[in-house]
C-alpha cells in the first residue's frame, strides 16, 4: 500500500473542516476528490502532504507515520517523496524553466541536467529551458509544475485544482501529460478538482463531505 489515512480530521478551534476521512491509495492508483466549495478539498490535500497538521487520526505513507515526524523530519520526507502540483503554478520568477524544474533535485543534492531535460521534453517544453515563467503562457506554466513535481520520481504526487486556470483545451493538454507522466513514474496520483472532465479520468472517483469520504 502506498498511502492509508485513518478517521482522519481537521478542526479550527472548535469549527470541523473536515472528518471521519478513511482511504487507502495503493502505488500508482489514480484518484480523483471532488465536493462543494468550502468542503476541505485542499485542506486535506495539504495534511497528505504533511504541509498542515491534523486534529485526530493518522496518515501513513509507505509505512511511514507522518503525525510521528517533525517538521525537519516532514520537509525530508517531502523533498524524496511527494510531488506537489499546485493551481497557481508556484514557479520561481526570478529562475528561468530548466531551474524551476530541477530544484527538487538540487535540494536533493542530486543535479542532473539531463533528466531535466528529459522532462522538459515529456511535457512538451523542450528547448525553452532557458525562458523565464514570465515569458511562458498559463499552460506552460502548469506542465513546468507538473515537471518539477515528477523530476525527482516521487512515490505520492498530489495536484490541487491543477487546470482550474485553464482553458477547456489546454486542461485537457496539461491532464494528458500529468496523467502519462504519473503512470510513466509509478506515482500514485490524488487529483483534487471541480473539474468532472478531469474527475473522469480518475480509475476512482470519491466525494468529500461534511461527514467524510464517499466513493
């Protein structure tokens, strides 16, 4: 199994965001949430990223107890084994393309310019390495953070609303490449979406409610 989440839930003081959330995501499945606007989509995105802390349950990730780690601990465990893409691209502005996408394995003290160009090529971006994100359009953007967040082969690869940017087309474009690359990797992918198109290519599609996961 690669990711087992147990009775899993968040409060903000006494104000539940969400709870009773159980899942098990086994190496490779394809997983999509989806649910009504201010349900805890991304919430719970961010405590199976270790990101946010949890109010009660647990998250177990290759056998590995993600409430038990400290922070330094978590920030280790993230950089070999997650990959993060976010709805608003998080590149760096001030690093061109090929930099965005090999710092995961530069903080891995790992640089290796040709699987950077290797990804760059898989997510149609080949030969624009050296363009600042500011020169890029919306999905390119989006396929570097797909780029970056797969260079380093993680094991657990979240996407938070990854096309809810996006036109209709390029969506579908940048869901292609995510999609193929997570297979191609062996990552385990959760997609988080309001997107049905997307949501449909999901092998299993759950709803997150006030009471938990339902799917």
């Amino acid at each position: 199994m690669s990711l087992v989440i147990s009775n899993l839930g968040k409060r903000y003081g006494t104000t539940p965001v969400f709870s009773h959330v159980s899942l098990t995501v086994a190496s490779g499945e394809f997983l999509a949430i989806v649910g009504e606007s201010g349900v805890g989509k991304s919430s719970l995105l961010n405590c199976m990223a270790a990101l946010d802390d949890w109010s009660e349950g647990s998250i177990v990730h290759d056998g590995v107890n993600l409430g038990a780690l400290d922070e330094v601990q978590r920030a280790h465990w993230r950089r070999e084994k997650l990959g993060f893409v976010f709805q608003a691209f998080h590149v760096l502005p001030h690093l061109d393309v090929a930099q965005n996408v090999g710092l995961p394995l530069l903080l891995l003290k790992r640089p290796d310019p040709a699987r950077v160009a290797s990804m760059l090529e898989a997510v149609g971006l080949a030969g624009l390495g050296e363009r600042l994100p500011a020169q890029l359009s919306g999905g390119q953007l989006q396929r570097v953070a797909i780029a970056r967040a797969l260079v380093h082969r993680p094991r657990l690869l979240l996407a938070d609303e990854p096309t809810g940017n996006l036109d209709p087309q390029t969506a579908a474009l940048v869901m292609d490449v995510l999609q193929q690359q997570a297979q191609e990797s062996g990552a385990s992918l959760l997609l988080v979406t309001h997107s049905e198109s997307a949501a449909a290519r999901a092998s299993r599609l759950l709803r997150l409610t006030a009471t938990g996961l339902i799917g």
